[in-house]
C-alpha cells in the first residue's frame, strides 16, 4: 500500500469517474485504474461498483477512503512541520470564498497579502458554499471565506465580520426617495434573487421569506427573476426590473454620499437603502468566517490571512475578533 494509491482512491471517491480522476491526479487513466485494482487485491475487498459511465463507493469503500484521506492529511502535515521549522508562512496557501464575497473583498484581501507575506502567495477557488465545504473536506483546499450558516462539517471556525444587508432599488422607484426601508415595505415588490445553490439567495429567504413560495411555479414567473451573479442582479435592478438585497461591500463606494456625482454606470440608476428594524426583527446582517480543517497545521498561515482581511477597508461592516 501506498501513498500515491491512497490519493488515487480518494480522488475517484471524489469525482465518481476513473477518467477525471486520472486528469485530476495527472496519470493516464489505465495506471491509476491498475493501482486502484492492485490496492483492491492486496486489502482483498471491493472499493468501487463499476457500471458504464458510473462509479459508486461501497459502503466499506466509504470507510477505507474516509481513512485514506485522514493518512493523506498527516502525511501533508509531516512535510508542512518541515517547512513550519524554516517559515511557517513559505509556501501556498490555497484560499476558496463563495461568489459573494470574492468579488468586493478579494482585491484588498490579495493586496494586503502581497505586501505582508509574498512568500505566501494565495491560490484563489471561487465556488458554492457546498463545494467549499466538500473541498476542504477531500483536502483540496486549505481554508475558505464564507457566511454562516452553513452545515457543521466539525471545521475549524474564526469569525472575520458582520456584514449588513442593503437594499438596492431603481433610481425611479417610489422607495428611492426615502432614507431607509424595512423588510415590510419589501414584500409587495418584484424580488430579484441568485440562483439556487448560491447561500445569499437563502439569507434574502430569511428576511422576505414570503418569495420563497414563488420560487417553483409558475406565477414566481412574474413575481420573481434569478440572477447568476449579484453583479447580473444589479444590472437588473438599473433596468427596473425589481428590487433586490446586497451583501454592504458590494455597494459602490460613491453610491452612498448623496450630492456626489455618479459615473456613468447601471449602479447610477440604483439606489442603495439601508434596512431599518421593523416587526419581523432587527436589521438583517450575514456573518463571514474563516473556516479551515483541525487537522490543517499552518496556524501562522491561518493568523496572517485573517490580519489580510482586517486591514481591508471592509466600509459598513462590523469586524470580529
């Protein structure tokens, strides 16, 4: 038994498919399918149901991989000691943030990095939370960005902000004239969400729970529109379409400061409202995290992305410690 058949049994775990995790392990795929058979042989049971096109786990497979992938991290771990004995931070750090975040705070995020730990450059991963959270399961990755709430996969937790929602209506809309709007106010309007699997269609769920019911038939049609992206909705939202909520760093820096001209842009037809308490509750806000495996040694590289989040602007938002 080796390492290196250990790897090959996880990544065929992972991607339910001998081609893709031959490409994933970069082996052709008759010498990962050989290792895979010889390892089969050797522990005399069966890992894998093979039909055509599909590969499922067996229930003891689910076992053996389940451990394989726990070698596999302390065998990483063995080298990252090494390394911890001449830089904690030398070397890549693997850093995956949802599609909500990445854009507004990955910028910054980089920059800060750059300048106060270049020999630890950042491998970016932008991805669903569900993805995130398999990743860095299987090892893929090393931490990730995300908003709770999300499964407990017993990860590693560190609070990074709390972040406000904002709502963003059309510069014609009759709420684009007030200060302030509440969650009620909201209820009656054309809500614009993300796509299912995105986790900030879910929190915009929890403040206007009542487009939920829209989301499957077909009078949500015409009450209701899906966006791929926040920066899709926005646009959206400028052609008066709807209104929708936004995450507070995705809001323009200028769009705030009234009197101050606006570029020539969709965002200069939005108007962007903060979301006054009213009686279903307190101001609507989404919590961001650092989550990484226990198992993850590099505790340095860990405390260095964080200090990179906090010296980012992060304008609206409330830090954590």
């Amino acid at each position: 038994m080796t390492l290196t058949e250990l790897k090959y049994i996880v990544a065929v775990a992972r991607e339910r498919h001998f081609g893709r995790a031959a490409e994933a392990c970069y082996v052709s795929q008759p010498t990962l399918s050989v290792a895979v058979r010889k390892l089969e042989d050797e522990l005399e049971v069966k890992l894998f149901e093979r039909s055509t096109g599909d590969v499922s786990v067996t229930p003891l497979g689910e076992e053996i991989v389940r451990q394989a992938q726990s070698v596999l991290e302390q065998a990483a771990a063995i080298k990252e000691i090494a390394k911890r004995g001449k830089d904690p931070l030398a070397g890549v750090l693997t850093l995956g943030v949802i599609y909500t975040i990445g854009p507004y705070l990955l910028p910054g995020l980089v920059r800060n990095a750059i300048a106060n730990t270049p020999q630890m450059p950042l491998m970016l991963q932008e991805n669903f939370t569900a993805r995130l959270l398999e990743m860095l399961r299987t090892g893929e990755i090393d931490c990730a960005i995300l908003a709770e709430p999300f499964p407990d996969t017993g990860l590693a937790i560190a609070p990074l902000y709390d972040e406000p929602f904002m709502a963003a209506v059309p510069s014609s809309h009759p709420l684009a004239g007030q200060e302030a709007v509440t969650a009620t106010e909201l209820k009656n309007e054309t809500m614009l969400l993300l796509g299912a699997g995105h986790c900030f269609r879910d929190h915009v769920l929890q403040v206007c729970p009542e487009f939920a019911r829209f989301a499957s038939n077909a009078e949500g049609i015409r009450r209701t529109f899906e966006g791929s992206s926040l920066e899709t909705i926005k646009h959206m939202v400028s052609a008066g379409m709807g209104v929708t909520l936004v995450p507070r760093l995705s809001v323009p820096r200028d769009a705030l400061h009234t009197g101050v001209r606006r570029r020539k842009s969709d965002d200069a037809h939005i108007r962007y409202l903060p979301i006054t308490p009213d009686d279903s509750g307190g101001p609507p806000v989404r919590r961001v995290v650092l989550a990484w495996r226990r198992s993850f040694t590099r505790y340095e590289a860990i405390a260095a992305l964080r200090n990179a989040v906090y010296a980012c602007e992060l304008p609206g938002v409330k830090r954590l410690s």
